[in-house]
C-alpha cells in the first residue's frame, strides 16, 4: 500500500531526474532566443552523487518506483553518470533509462551499459544536416547518428524522439521514419509543446498536429494504431513494412490522465507536472518522513486532470 495517490489514483512510478541544466545544443523548440548558450562547458549538479542517491532512496520508501530517467538539460555533461547509474543499479533500480542529444554518446555507451542503462531516447530533429543545423543549431549530425550506432551495439534499447515544428523540420517525418525503420529503431515524434518562448510566442505559426504527422506518413506508408500502454506519452502505429512510429500529441491526444511521473532538479526540487512552475523543496526536509508524505502530496496536485496547459519554464530547466 503506498501513501501518496490522488483522487484518479494516480501516483508516482517514474522519477525523471534533470542532472543538469546546461546543455552542449540550441535546440530552437527548447532554447529560443539564446542563440549561443553560455554554459556549454560540462557542469556538476548542485546535488552531489550521494545526494541524489539519497534522494532516491528515501522517494522509494513511499512510492512504487519502477522507472528512472535521467535527463536535463544533457545528462552527458554531468561528470559522474557512471558513477550514478551504477549508485542506481546497487539500489534495485532494474529500469534505468536517459535522455540525450547523443553529442558525447558513442564514447560512453560501453560504460553506461555496463553501469546498468538499459533503454535511451536519443533527440534527432533531422536527417538532413542543415535542417538538423536549423534546429538544433549545431552542425554534428553525424556524432548523433554514431551514439545511435554505438547504443545499440551495447545492447542498449534505443528510441527516438523527434520535436516537429511547421515549415521547419516537418520535411524529414518521411525521411525519419525510413531511417528509424531501416534499423528497427521506434522513431516519437514530438507535437510542440507550449513551453518557455512558445508558452506565449508564435505556438501556432509552428505547431504541427499529431494528424498532420499521420497524414504526412500516409504519403508513403499504410499503418495500423496499436494499444496504449497506461501512463505512456505515446500513442504507437506499425505500418505495413513492421516500422513502428509514436507520437507524443500533448495537445492531440493529451496524456494527463494517467500521469505517473515525478521530476526532480538538480538542486532536490521536485515537480509533480511540467504545468506547475512551483518548486516543492524535498532534499533539506528527507529525514522527516511526514512532511515528505505531505510535499509529495503537494507535488501529485499539481498534476492537471486532462491536459497541460503550457508553462513560461523552458523544458531544458525542469528536465524533459
Ligand atoms: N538534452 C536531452 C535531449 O535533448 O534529449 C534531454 C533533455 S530535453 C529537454 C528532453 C526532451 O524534451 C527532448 O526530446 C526534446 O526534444 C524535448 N523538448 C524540449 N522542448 C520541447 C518543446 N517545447 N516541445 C516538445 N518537446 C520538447
Ligand atoms: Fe539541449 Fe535537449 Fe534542450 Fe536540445 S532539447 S537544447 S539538446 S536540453
């Protein structure tokens, strides 16, 4: 029996934790407006390893985690990975995934096999380079392509996530989902969210809905929609030739309902929804076990019943 549930009976069972704020990329949907970001250098958290560690810990007296994520800002930057997934592993986390851009992947993946990763959603915008360079600012393609590579030599599962924006990178759906296919890679793709700049700048001009996306994919593919998975973000297809495609419709086929995921930050705040702009402080209060009962609580309401509804945070500052 577990303590912290809401009136949907929902509670928390994937823990996303953002290691790190800076970021190695640009990417337009999540940065927009700094067209240089000043901290590409890699950073350390302001929570240590063992801090984390102990974070994690103590969350998993109260609740059923069975997932974690790692993300950011890019968790590659964060100098001790090895040393956190392994820290991970030893506690009986058997489920141990991460988010990355894939820039400083390749020369990783046998180590972070090895510490326990088992699974990675690797961000590719594009196939063609200078469409990959006009959204994610950056011209290393081909370092992105070999991370995919190496993953899955280490036995790491790998998926990707694709952000779609109207007139900008809506050309390389098609060509994404050949080169996904080709591999047996499941590509996501991504419906903007209202998030940072887009929270009240030029959503429209570049949303790109989840039907548009299936319409695109119609021009060259049959495919049939497969059954949701509960507290997944994405819905999944299969098409004729076995290459199965998501798509995460935040607006479309909002997710809300069934929400089973914590953020943490890396200063040992937690979010209970990407909604809620409101830190809920949990590191400097772990020893005390009611008053964590009650801020997770605090967390699980700010959970939206249907749909988010947008935020002024950008994503690369609550972790993705
Ligand atoms: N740096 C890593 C990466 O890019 O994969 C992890 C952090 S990133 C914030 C996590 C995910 O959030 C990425 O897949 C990215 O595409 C997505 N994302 C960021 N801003 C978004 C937005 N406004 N709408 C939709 N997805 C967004
Ligand atoms: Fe960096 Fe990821 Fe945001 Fe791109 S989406 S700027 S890679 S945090």
């Amino acid at each position: 029996m577990y303590l912290v549930e809401d009136q949907y009976q929902r509670t928390f069972k994937t823990l996303r934790i953002s290691l790190t704020n800076a970021c190695n990329f640009g990417c337009v949907y999540c940065v927009q407006g700094e067209e240089v970001r000043k901290d590409l250098s890699a950073t350390n958290t302001a929570l240590t390893v063992d801090q984390l560690l102990r974070t994690v810990s103590e969350l998993k007296t109260l609740l059923p985690l069975e997932t974690i994520r790692l993300t950011g800002g890019e968790p590659t930057l964060f100098k001790e990975l090895v040393p956190l997934m392994e820290g991970l592993s030893k506690m009986g986390i058997s489920s141990i995934k991460m988010t990355s851009n894939g820039y400083l992947l390749a020369d990783m993946a046998s180590r972070l096999a090895a510490a326990g990763l088992k699974e990675v959603n690797i961000s590719l915008d594009a196939i063609d380079v200078d469409v990959f360079y006009k959204v994610s600012r950056r011209k290393d393609l081909h370092r992105v392509l070999n991370a995919i590579e190496q993953c899955m030599r280490h036995g790491i599962q790998v998926k990707l996530n694709t952000v779609i924006m109207k007139g900008l990178n809506d050309s390389q759906i098609l060509p994404l989902l050949y080169y996904a296919g080709e591999r047996n890679i499941a590509v996501r793709f991504l419906e903007l969210m209202k998030m940072g700049y887009y929270y009240s700048h030029e959503f429209e001009r570049y949303f790109y809905s989840e039907n548009k996306i299936l319409n695109t994919i119609s021009e060259d593919f049959i495919y049939t929609q497969q059954e949701r998975i509960a507290g997944a973000t994405s819905n999944y297809w299969m098409t004729q030739e076995g290459y199965r495609f998501g798509i995460i419709a935040n607006e479309s086929s909002p997710f809300c309902g069934d929400c089973d995921r914590l953020r943490l930050d890396s200063n040992g705040n937690v979010f209970g929804c990407l909604s809620e702009n409101t830190a809920v402080p949990v590191y400097g209060i772990l020893h005390d076990k009611d008053e964590l009962i009650e801020r997770l609580k605090l967390a699980l309401s700010h959970k939206q019943a249907v749909q988010f509804k947008g935020s002024k945070l950008e994503m690369i500052a609550i972790g993705g």
